[in-house]
C-alpha cells in the first residue's frame, strides 16, 4: 500500500478512534445515570454531574490510550517474565470488553435516544457500528507497528 494511501487510512481510523472515546465517555455517563441530554445549567453544574463528567472522561482517554497501546502491551507481556507483563493482557481485554459495551452505550444514545426496544434494522446498523469504531484504535496500533 502506498504511503499516501496509508496516511488517509490512518486519518480516518483516527477520527473512528476519536468518537470511540467520545462514545466510551457517553456511555459511561449513561451507566452512571446522569442527565446527558439536559439543557438545564443547574442539572449540568450539579456535584454529582461533575464528578460523572470528570469519571467518564478519565474512563474514556484511559480505554483509548490501552487500546492504542495493544501492541505494545502484548510485546511486552511476550517478552518479559514479571508478573505485571503476563497481568497486563488480562487487563487489557477488561478494557476492550469496557470499550466495547460503553460503546454500544453511546452509540445507542446517540442514535436512537437510549431506546429499549430496537428494530433488526436499528440492530444491524448498530452492532457493526460500534465493533467497527471499537477496533479501530486496535487496527491503529498494528499500522504503526509497520
């Protein structure tokens, strides 16, 4: 693959990984229960609000960096015996597993507006979307191990 063709791959994988953490950092505000769709500045600069907004962030930049992080992980926990190398892979699909149901989440909030009931349609359009968006940080780590 030509390098010019890699560059915009890897752009787009970017803002695929950007939105990931956006839609990891809605989904935990909504596991939190937290008003996300308020207008209401007193509901938005409440305590309790502030602290799922600091939280979600922390959760969201946290899951992003281990997943952009992946081969490095699983190199170093290959070639290192210490306990801290061979517990990081575990670690790491914890993440994945978050990543991926926060996603989903998110994704579920911003498209159908945290609808209970969803259409196979709803469905097929909202599972590859977030498995998609969930791995592109993983695909992004392995690009630039070339």
């Amino acid at each position: 693959m030509n390098s010019k063709m890699k560059l915009w791959i890897l752009i787009f994988l970017a803002l695929l990984t950007a939105f990931d953490t956006f839609t990891t950092f809605v989904g935990t505000l909504t596991i939190l229960g937290n008003n996300i769709g308020s207008t209401d500045v007193m509901v938005l600069l409440d305590k309790s609000q502030t602290y799922a907004i600091v939280i979600s962030s922390i959760f969201a930049f946290g899951i992003g960096s281990m997943l952009l992080a992946t081969v490095s992980i699983f190199e170093y926990s290959k070639y290192n015996s210490e306990i801290f190398a061979k517990f990081l892979p575990l670690v790491w699909f914890v993440f994945f597993g978050y990543d991926v149901f926060t996603s989903w989440r998110g994704n579920l909030n911003l498209m159908y507006g945290n609808s209970i009931a969803l259409t196979s349609d709803q469905l097929a359009i909202l599972a590859p979307v977030t498995i998609f968006v969930s791995i592109s940080a993983i695909i992004i780590s392995y690009a630039l191990k070339e």
